[in-house]
C-alpha cells in the first residue's frame, strides 16, 4: 500500500521550522521537568502492598476512586487472582492506619464485600532507588548501543542524528508526562511499565530513522550529480508513505489500547501514542537534518 506516491515536498528547506519547533518543545518539556517535576510511582519512590481478599470481585477503577479519597493519593490497584486486590501506595503514615483505611473505605462503598488484609509487604526506599538507576542505565545503554551499531553500518554522523533523534523523542514525551500529570483524568506516574514504553519509543524511533538513513546512503551512490540537500530531500520523500503507513497503524493499535485498555494500561498506551508522534516527527526533522548539517560542515571545512 502506498499513499502519498511520487511526493515531493520540500523537508530539507523547512528543516529551520522545525530546529524552532523542536526548540520550544524542548525547552519546555525542560522547564515543566526543572519545576512541576514527574509523578514517579512506587516503584521508584517506595511504599507498601496490600494484598485486599473480598467475597466479590470489585471494579479496580472503582476501588482506586474509593481509595484515592480515603488515602489522599490515588494508589495502584490491580486485580490479584480471583477476587482479590494488589493496592499499591506511597505511604508515610503507620501501616496499621492504612490497612484499617483501605478495607473501611472499600466496606463502606461496596457493602457486601468484607474485605480483608492477606499480606503487606514493603518497596524499600533502597529498592526504588536500584530500580530508578536501572531505569537510567538501560536508557542510555540503549543509546550508546544504537550509537555503535549506526556507526558500524553507516558513518559516525548518521550515529550522531540518530541519538539526537532519541533525546529529543524521550525529553519531550518525559516533558509532556510532566506538564500533563495532575492535569488529565488517568495516571501519569512513573513506574517500571512507563519505562518499557520509553523503551519501545526508542525502538519505533530508531526504526524509522534507519530507514531514511538507509535510503540517504543509497541515493548517495545512485544521484552523485545532485546535492546532498537534494538527495536527503528526495530520500525523505521516497519513504514518506513507508513512514505515514507505519505510523499511522500503530497509532491506531494504541489509541485503540488507550481507549479500551482500561485505567492500568492508560499512561502506558499515552506514552507510546506521543512516543509515535514525536520518533515519527524527528526521523524527519530532526534525525536527517542533523546529518545534512554536519555533512555541509565537514564540506565547508575541506
């Protein structure tokens, strides 16, 4: 299937509206980071579980309303065999106080329940902080990862657009979860599922940005009377349609997720539909004109 056949707009000359655009995302994604801060989860905070048993089973989303009033804070609740409830929280009050405010909370909303404590246990502090540096580690391993498997299979300037492609996808979405969490009527916190999707942004955003690189390296060969602006343009078109198929069924995959996958899976399917939009957008404006731009540099300084 291919739409957009025989296209030929012109990226390489708007590359500069899109260095502003991309600057205003950044530097706001940056500033909201500095000020309003993440909504980080218990897994990198530390808290407590409770393992809830009812003689019914409940709605989580129902359950995580009830309790967010009764808390304070709106906890994780997932479903735990059969009827049972895995409630998450960051909690600095006494254990017993909390224990005694879930199960009055959730007696009182959903009578008939009678729920009870099967277990606590304890997210230390020193566990979050391993998985918060394990998070950060696999990041930007993955980064310099994908650094030396771009310049192996193409030049170190393709290595240098395509990890600029990466920062500017991860920063920004980071930026929107930041701006938006507080603001918008699902969960936002970052926990290890948020970052699986970064990860998988990551992936996506490389995906596409290797096969516009692909397409530059073989016009280089083919197209050598024309300039390099033309052959990054002409390569950008070329796959264009690849691009806008691609991206536009996985978005609709997510969005799907997003609208029916239910409270748990909501900021996981959040992060991918803006991880889509914005790798979709630097594989353009921001992967391919970085390359252009070091190569015009390396050419001028000849």
């Amino acid at each position: 299937m291919r739409i957009l056949e025989n296209s030929n707009y012109q990226f390489t000359t708007a590359r500069r509206k899109g260095y502003i655009f991309s600057a205003i995302l950044l530097l706001a994604s940056l500033i909201s980071l500095a000020t309003h801060g993440l909504e980080v989860g218990i897994d990198f905070q530390g808290g407590r579980e409770f393992v809830i048993d009812t003689t019914e089973q409940l709605d989580v989303t129902e359950v995580r309303s009830s309790l967010a009033a009764a808390l304070g804070t709106e906890p994780e609740v997932k479903t735990y065999g059969d009827d049972m409830l895995l409630i998450r929280a960051v909690i600095t009050d006494d254990v017993t106080v909390i224990q005694n405010a879930i199960t009055s909370a959730i007696a009182n909303d959903f009578p008939g329940s009678n729920p009870t404590v099967e277990g606590t246990y304890a997210v230390s502090p020193r566990f979050a902080d391993d998985l918060k540096r394990g998070a950060i580690y696999s990041v930007l391993g993955s980064l310099l990862v994908i650094f030396v498997y771009i310049l192996l299979r193409f030049e170190w300037r393709f290595g240098v657009g395509a990890v600029a492609a990466l920062f500017h996808d991860v920063t920004i979405t980071l930026g929107i979860f930041s701006i938006f969490h507080g603001f918008v009527p699902f969960s936002l916190q970052i926990d290890q599922t948020i970052i699986a999707a970064f990860l998988t942004i990551v992936g996506y955003s490389l995906n596409d940005t290797v096969v516009v690189f692909d397409r530059i390296r073989e016009y280089t060969g083919i197209f050598k009377s024309e300039t390099y602006d033309a052959i990054v343009n002409k390569s950008i078109n070329n796959t264009l349609s690849r691009t806008m198929v691609t991206s536009g069924t996985t978005l609709f995959v997510v969005t799907v997720l997003f609208i029916f996958g239910g409270e748990v899976l909501r900021g996981f399917a959040f992060a991918l539909i803006v991880g889509v939009v914005i790798g979709t957008y630097s594989s353009i404006f921001v992967a391919s004109p970085v390359v252009l731009e070091l190569r015009k540099r390396a050419v001028a300084a000849r």
